[in-house]
C-alpha cells in the first residue's frame, strides 16, 4: 500500500473575529486585540490507498476543521492536500470531485425542498458521471447500494428516519464516485441500534468500492471499529499518530492515555456501577495556546521542557509517532542503558 491522500503541513487560523463595536473602533483608528484562532496546526499525515484513518480528539480541538481541509471545503491558510498526486484545491477552490464528505446531521445536508432522487443526481449529472436521461438508473443503484428502495426516490427528507437520510448522504457522496470519503460524525445523531447498521455500511462500502477514508468521531469505540489506524489531535495538533490496535492498547503520549481513560467504564466489583476518569483541567483556548507542548498545563508528565518547547512528531516505529518530551526522554534513557 503507497501513501495516497497527502496531508502536506496544513494550518487553518480563522478570524482575527471582532465584534461590530471592535471594527467600529478598528476604523477610527483605535487600538483593538486581534483574536485569531488557530483551529489547526502543521498537520502533516499521509493516509494510504484502502485505508480509514480515525481522528480523535476532544470537542474544539479541530477535528471538523481538518476534515473540511481534507475535503477542499475550506482553503487552508498555508499547507496544501493532495490526492493520488494531484492537488484538492487551486487559488481557494476546490478542484477535484475525488473526494466527497458525509456530515453528522443528514437533515441538515440534505435540501427540505428537493426530492431525494435529485439530490442524489444532481452531482453526477453536473460532473458529467452520468446523463439526465441515465440519472435515474444512476441514482436507482445507488440507493439499492445503500440499502434504499429506489421507489423512494420521488420522496422528501422528512419523509424518512434518521437513519435512512444518513443513507441517503452516503449514496449522494458515493454517487460522485470519489476515492476518499471523510465522515465527520456520521452517526453520533443516530439511535444506538441504527449506528451500528450505518457503521456496517460504511464498512462494506468502503471494502467493497475500495475508498480511502477519514473517520472523524469522538465516540473511541466507534473509531475502534472502523479504523486501521488512528490520529489524535490535541488543539489543533496531532500528538499521536499509529495503528489504532497499538495506540488504543498502548497509548504512547499521555494525552491519548487520559482520552481514552475519560470513556465510561462499567466497574462491576466497586460500589458505583459507572465510573469516569476525567482529564485534569480544562482545554486551553485556541485563541491563546499555552506555550511549548499545548497539552502541559494538564500534563502530570510535564517538566520544564515541556512549558519551554514544543515537542514535534517523531517516529517511534515503522508505523507510530507521538509528539512528547517524554517519550523522546524514555527513548533516550532506554538507548543509553
Ligand atoms: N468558521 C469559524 N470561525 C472561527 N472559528 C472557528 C470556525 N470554525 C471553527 N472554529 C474554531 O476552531 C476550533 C476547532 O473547531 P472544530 O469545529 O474544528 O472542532 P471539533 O474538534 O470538530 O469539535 P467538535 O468535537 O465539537 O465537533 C474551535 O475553537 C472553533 O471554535
Ligand atoms: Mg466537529
């Protein structure tokens, strides 16, 4: 397997974001602090043909933003995406179909007014994957591919559950025939028992049409699930990177290792029956990071260092990287006896 989306040191900062009254002040030439936020950071990640990459993260930490990046949604501020070697966007705008997304709220992404059918044809025929006249043999196979009955096709979004609407944004993506799906919480809107049957689909859509696809969740269970390896991001920045078996079984920054001991863990010998390991602290704003590696205030690792400089990525095995002065530290210790 060859590395296949390229995610080339991409940073997004939104703002500065100043309210009527500080532009008012702005104009007449008074002194007003620019608040920029830096939603994502130097990301730099690789994601081979076939393979789902999860991203995790808490909430803010800039999972959706990076996703958006990756789908040519959004122009980066600096740093570019590539498909198959060529680039997402050009001059700010999005250039290629070979990439499609499917959101968390299909109610949201699907037009009130239209029937489903043309949604879904809609894409195929403006990019010519298909004729009008062939549209609706087009789009009937989609849906039966996506487990809907094509006589629905003259239906309305609210028509449908909420689970057979994130159907039908599944065949709108996957009807523009892309290599690379991005699914930015494509079920944390969905009953319990419907998550699993639109996971499943994923899986096999995914298997069967070999894409390549990011999985943004913040339920672990689910990235667990569905991805070969994980990326977890800490404002703004990856800080851990590698096969999610190995990552969620030995997390190697201590950031991952209080995520994942933030889930709810059913404690059967203790006297309360649920028991949550929360993370110490609050998240920083991204409006002013704190300095060095972002994740020290909160670190009970931190040293000095740790305020002072900001950890990169390094490699730690053919597959895994994390950005900690700590681990950099144990390595050093553990090469020098
Ligand atoms: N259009 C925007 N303008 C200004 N700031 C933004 C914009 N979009 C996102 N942000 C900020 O960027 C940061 C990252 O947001 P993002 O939505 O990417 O996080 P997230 O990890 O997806 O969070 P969640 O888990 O809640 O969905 C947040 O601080 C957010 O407030
Ligand atoms: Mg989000």
């Amino acid at each position: 397997m060859s590395d296949f989306l390229s995610i080339d040191n991409v940073s997004q900062i939104f703002g500065p974001n100043l309210t009527t009254g500080e532009k008012i002040a702005a104009k007449l030439g008074g002194k007003v602090e620019t608040r920029s936020v830096r939603a994502v950071s130097d990301v730099t990640l690789s994601v081979r043909k076939g393979e789902t990459l999860g991203l995790v993260g808490e909430s803010g930490c800039g999972k959706s933003t990076l996703g958006r990046l990756i789908a040519g949604i959004l122009p980066p501020t600096s740093g570019k995406v590539v498909i198959g070697g060529a680039p997402v966007m050009k001059n700010g705008s999005k250039v290629t179909t070979r990439v499609q997304t499917v959101f968390q709220d299909p109610f949201a992404s699907l037009d009130p007014r239209m029937k489903v059918g043309n949604t879904v044809a809609e894409g195929p025929i403006a990019h010519t994957l298909t004729t009008k006249s062939e549209a609706p043999s087009y789009v009937a196979s989609w849906f039966e591919r996506v487990g809907l009955d094509p006589v629905w096709v003259d239906r309305y979004p609210h028509q449908f559950s909420g689970g057979q609407r994130q159907r039908i944004a599944i065949a709108r993506a996957l009807a523009m025939q892309p290599d690379v799906l991005i699914c930015d919480e494509p079920v944390a809107s969905l009953d319990v028992s419907i998550q699993a049957q639109i996971i499943n689909l994923f899986l096999e859509l995914t298997r069967d049409l070999g894409l390549t696809s990011v999985f943004i969740s913040h339920d672990l269970s689910v990235v667990q699930h569905v991805s070969d390896r994980v990326a977890v991001m800490y404002l703004g920045r990856i800080v851990e990177l590698g096969p999610v078996a190995q990552v969620f079984g030995e997390p190697a920054h201590p950031y991952t290792a209080a995520l994942f001991g933030s889930v709810p863990k059913l404690v059967l010998d203790a006297e309360e029956l649920v028991h949550f390991d929360t993370i110490e602290g609050e998240v920083p704003s991204p409006l002013s990071p704190p300095s060095g590696c972002y994740y020290h205030p909160r670190c009970p690792l931190a040293t000095q260092t740790c305020g002072a400089t900001q950890p990169v990525m390094q490699q730690i095995s053919d597959l895994r990287a994390v950005a900690c002065h700590h681990f950099e530290k144990q390595q050093a210790d553990a090469i020098s006896g």
